[in-house]
C-alpha cells in the first residue's frame, strides 16, 4: 500500500470510525467495532471467511461421490488414483447486487489466480461468512486480483447490472485434489464448508454412445410411422386401419428392445 493511501482519510463501514491504516497494511480490525475489513487502493470492503466443516477424509469422500455421478465415466471413483491432495483457504470477490426490479443477487469473482473457473458458480450465504481470523492467516492464500478488476470482468460478462450493496473478501476452504485417469492428471476442489466439487476438465461420459442410441430409436420409430401411409396407398379403404395396427403391435415389440438398449449403453459408458 503507498503513502498516499496511508494518509487517506478511511472509515469502518461498521460502524463510520475513522480506520488509520499503517504503510503496508491491507488487513486491520475496526478499534470500534472489531469489524475486520480488507483495503484495496483507497476502498474498504469486508472481509469474512467460511468455517470448514469436512476434514480430508470427508472432502475425498465428497470428490468420490462426485466421481460415481452421472458427470464423468462410468466407475471413475473406483479406477482413479488421487496423487495429491491439498487445504487452503483461497480468496474470492463476493458481490451483493440489487437490480433495477428490486431483486438481490450474488456474484463470486475468484481473487487469486486459478486453473478452476468453476469456482465462481459455488453459492455463498451471508449468515454462513464470519469475521476474518488472524489464526487461519497460514493457511490463506493472498488475495492477487484488484478490487477493480473483479467489477471489470462482471462488466465484460455482463453480470455488473445493477447496485452493488455489499462487496466483499472471502476466504473459503478449499481441498485441492489431484488424481490420474488413464495416464492423466486432473484437478478438482473441494469446497469444504458444503463438500461442493468444482473442476473444469474431467473424464466425462462419452456422448456419441447416447447420440447413436437416439438415433437408432429415432430411427425405428420414423420407420414405423410409415405403415399407416403405406397402407394407404395400397389400399385407400382398409389399408390406413390396417397401417395403424402394424405400427402399434410392431411399436409394442419394438419399445421394450429399444429401452433395453439403451441400458446397455447406459451400463457401458
């Protein structure tokens, strides 16, 4: 921080008293109201953190039930490796916005560096942040995204609409996990307040087995919607009864054949 902010006249948006932060300082706790708040080039915001509640067992269980979902390949939980794992508390921009028709909003910004975009999705409430604590200060990664540029990119996303009521530094615990997949190496977080998994790049199910599956089904029952048309014209009087009957019994053979296939392609992929 320079001198210029030092000598800046700044207030606790607590409580109004009069903060005088020394050189260098970016973290300092409110003498009036014990608020703790984060300076940021002239601006104060609060700063919270939220209390982990999983520990590194409970986080690996979350990252495997994530696993056996229907996101990523069948069975992953069970052929993966995880290689590493790792606890931080990882800063982020939290924004309270209100629109124009009265309705509030939150927007998160990550405020450190991050290969896991995702994380800006996660959901924050209020009445789960508390104060900052010094005691988890060797365990927090230092906030290396300006205030101005988190509200520069809600700009450029479109996502800056509206007044911002609340702007804030959050430290939220986070499990790092790094785990390999036929020779890869992947990462994923986990957030360890609610167990939440983020991760921009896994093993996902493939798609064109589905896709092939539809249009097989596509396919059979396109088929079968032409006898009653071919009926028809072969014979105008009875072929169209006629047509509709063939396509009903051969739907109702076709169907279960059909649904078996794809819960093959579902057990397989």
């Amino acid at each position: 921080m320079d001198s210029q902010l030092s000598a800046t006249k700044l207030n606790c948006t607590q409580c109004g008293g009069e903060l005088h932060p020394d050189e260098g300082q970016i973290f300092l706790t409110c003498p009036y109201c014990s608020n703790t708040v984060y300076l940021d080039k002239s601006k104060v915001v609060f700063h919270w953190y939220l209390a982990p509640t999983l520990d590194e067992t409970k986080a690996q269980a979350s990252l495997y039930q994530w696993m056996a979902g229907n996101k990523t390949v069948k069975d992953l939980d069970k052929k993966t490796s995880v290689v590493s794992r790792s606890f931080e508390f990882f800063p982020v921009w939290y924004f309270k916005k209100q629109s124009q028709d009265g309705r509030e909003a939150i927007t998160i910004e990550p405020a450190a560096a991050t290969s896991v975009t995702e994380l800006g999705q996660m959901k924050l409430l209020a009445g789960d942040l508390r104060k900052y604590d010094d005691s988890i200060s060797a365990q927090a990664h230092q906030p290396t995204v300006p205030l101005e540029s988190a509200l520069r990119w809600m700009e450029e996303q479109g996502s800056a609409n509206g007044k911002v009521l609340e702007q804030a530094l959050v430290h939220i615990p986070l499990y790092t996990f790094k785990y390999t997949y036929r020779g890869q190496t992947y990462t994923a977080l986990v957030e360890a307040a609610t167990g939440a998994v983020f991760a921009n790049i896994y093993p996902a199910k493939a798609e064109t087995p589905y896709m092939t599956a539809g249009v097989v089904t596509a396919g059979v029952f396109l088929c079968l919607a032409t006898f009653p048309l071919i009926g028809y014209l072969i014979d105008s009087s009875t072929g169209l009864m006629a047509g509709f009957g063939i396509c009903a019994g051969a739907g109702l053979i076709a169907a279960p054949l059909l649904f078996a296939f794809a819960g093959w392609v579902a057990a397989k992929v």
